[in-house]
C-alpha cells in the first residue's frame, strides 16, 4: 500500500510516539510505501522529526502547519497537503490531532483518496474549554468525520463521548490501543540502583512520579497539593516530576511556596528512551491529568511493574484496575490521593502486589499488534464496493 499518515507535529508525546511506530511497522513489516507528513515541532516539549528521519520515515514538514487556529496559515496547510497528497497519489490517508486531522481529512476527502482513516487520541472538545469553543471544536469534528471511511479510537471512553457529542454514528469507530515498545519497560527494574543513585535517593525512600508535559490540564498542581499534606505523614517520601513545558516555573513557584524543594526533582525534557529507567527509579506512578485519550504513561507503569494512581478520566479505567493493578480517584481530588499514596508508601507489600498485577497488560499493548489492527481496517475500507475513490 501507499498510506501517509498526517499529524499536526512531532513533539514528544503519546499520539506522536504511536503514529511513528505505526509507520515505521508499516515500512519494515509490510513493506508499505509511507510518507508522513508534519508541521515543525515547536516549543518545550521536544521533538521525533530526528528519530523518524533514522528510523527511515520519507517525511515531509510544511511549516505553517501550526497547532493554533489561523485562517490564512491553515488554509496555505490545507492546500500544501493536498498538493503533496496528490503528488504521493496514497492508496491510505490517516490523520492524526485535531489540526492535522481536520485538514488532512478535508484534502485526502477532495483527492477522492480510497481510504480515508482518523484517529481520536484524545478529544479536542472538553469540559474544561468555554461553550463557543467546545461547540465550535465539536462541529468540526463532525464535519471532518464525515470527509473519512473509519475512525480509530484510543479507548472505548473515546468512541463513547464522540458518540455521545453526535461526531459520527458508532458503527464508523474501532478501538487500537496506543501501541509501545513493551520490553523496555518489563526489563526496566535492572536499571532501578543504578538511576536511584544517579538521582540521589536512599533504599529508604519512596519516589512518587508523574511524566506529562508541564501543561495546561496535565494536574501537576494536584499533586504538589497532595505532596503537602503527605511530607508531614510520610518523610521517607519524594516526587519526581518528568516532562517539561509552558508551566514549568509556575510549578516551581508552587513547590517553592509550599516549602517541598528538598522533596521534589523536576527532570526537565527527557528522550523516550530514559522513560523505562526513570519508571523503574519509582515506586509509584501517580497521573493526574483531567483529560487523555488513554496515557501511555499508565500502561508503561504497569508493564513495568509499577502501582499506578490516577484520575478516571477517559480510558484510564480500560487500563488501571482499581484496588487490584492502582487507584483511580475522582478528577481534582486532592485528599483521597493523599490517603491512597500514604498507605502505598507505608506498604512495601502492596507495592508490589498491584505491580505485578499490572504486568498482565503487556500483551495489549505491544505496537506491532497495534499496527497489524490498524492495517486490518485500511484492508477493510479498500475492500469495500463503492468507496470513494483517488482522483488518478
């Protein structure tokens, strides 16, 4: 097959790892001729552009594709992808992010591109955006839903609220699960001495993690609220915050004023290939972000042997087993994480229960069966009678 896949950018981030192994799958495995295309990766939170131009992934960067709303730079994007759409003549369109999503779906639909396929990694319409801005975002989506055969969700959580918003009927969804490299991440306690003591903790101390973007809605403040109430409890306890963002020194300020620097580590960017050691440094992952298609941080925690906190949002109940592989908590809560990370951090055992238990997701997780699903569907859409078809 001829597929290009379409991102709004390569940052460091779940929908972008997941969109690289997917190509890269294709190429190696199936001996597809891909292309991705992409806007350039700006701003803190790192970039793959690198990693895909070793990987062997032909891309092409069209620069004005940027993630805000910009009528004279989105519609210069729009017509750049198609011309290079129609040039790359695809059998496969998939889109990914609502930018990317939106005008590569839009151009690929005008082609007349025999498959065209999105992928919901994570809503783009929230509770937490004013109504004209939720309203307008979810029009385009139903918009953009009608200009593709098929829509890949993350989660189940994703095909439920875009249901539910009235995107597209269910029938026009799947469900893959974001796919990884797994074993990194079975194997990551080897690295656990050796990363503890390059960052300075004790046997005797229990390291709480968090991995997300200093990012609006990605909850590092709850956990530094929690980390107030819990230093008192538990002196044997310290936070690592992983990631780097537009929030960094607001963040910083927040654990300053509440006198907690001597508990906290903040790692800044770090490259996809330390995220397995640095999970292994931990001895529990807490995620407390407010909305997510389904974070890759609460599989790899688990595959890694790791207790996971987090808040029940979106997917994360597809994942986390409550009181058997980690915890979910209602979103904002504060007080019912301190409880849950004060009796984890008194309790080796229980550690290590929930841990193992969580390893047992590993098989759902591993890329080439992501992969592999998703190529399932390209066969499915390019099998149908009547489809719309490439302009040649």
């Amino acid at each position: 097959m001829r597929i290009a896949h379409v991102i709004t950018r390569l940052i460091l981030g779940g929908a972008q790892e997941n969109t690289l192994l997917c190509c890269e799958d294709l190429i190696r495995d199936y001996g597809d001729d891909v292309l991705l295309v992409t806007g350039p990766a700006l701003g803190p939170e790192g970039c793959l552009l690198d990693r895909a131009r070793a990987g062997g992934v032909p891309l092409r960067v069209v620069d004005s594709l940027r993630r805000p709303i910009h009528p004279w730079r989105d519609w210069t994007s729009y017509r750049r992808i198609k011309r290079i759409l129609r040039d790359f003549r695809p059998d496969v369109v998939h889109t990914h992010s609502a930018k990317g999503g939106i005008l590569g779906r839009a151009a690929a639909w005008k082609l007349r591109v025999p498959a065209v396929v999105h992928t919901v990694h994570g809503a783009p319409f929230h509770a937490y955006q004013g109504r004209a801005a939720r309203r307008l975002f979810r029009d385009c989506e139903r918009w953009a839903a009608r200009r593709c055969h098929a829509i890949v969700s993350v989660a189940d959580a994703m095909t439920e609220l875009m249901v539910a918003a009235g995107v597209a009927p269910r029938e026009k969804f799947t469900t893959v699960y974001s796919g990884m490299e797994v074993e990194p991440f079975l194997e990551a306690d080897q690295h656990r001495a050796r990363v503890r003591r390059e960052l300075g903790y004790r046997d005797e101390h229990v390291v709480i993690g968090k991995i997300a973007r200093l990012f609006n809605l990605k909850g590092q403040q709850y956990v530094i609220r929690a980390a107030e109430q819990l230093a008192a409890r538990r002196p044997e306890v310290r936070f690592l915050l992983v990631g780097d963002g537009i929030l960094r020194e607001k963040l910083r300020r927040q654990i300053a004023e509440a006198k907690l620097d001597d508990r906290f580590q903040m790692t800044g960017l770090v490259p996809p290939r330390r995220i397995p050691e640095l999970i292994a440094a931990m001895d529990v992952v807490v995620h407390a972000s407010l909305r997510e298609g389904l974070a890759r941080v609460l599989p790899q925690a688990l595959i890694a042997g790791k207790p996971v906190v987090s808040y029940d949002v979106d997917g994360a109940a597809e994942v986390v087993a409550d009181g058997e592989t980690g915890y979910l908590l209602p979103p904002k809560s504060v007080e019912p994480m301190v409880d849950v990370l004060d009796r984890l951090a008194g309790d080796a055992d229980l550690r290590h229960k929930l841990g193992s238990a969580g390893r047992r997701v590993a098989d759902r997780f591993g890329h080439g069966r992501m992969t592999a699903r998703v190529r399932d569907v390209y066969v499915e859409i390019l099998g149908r009678p009547g489809r719309n078809r490439a302009t040649q």
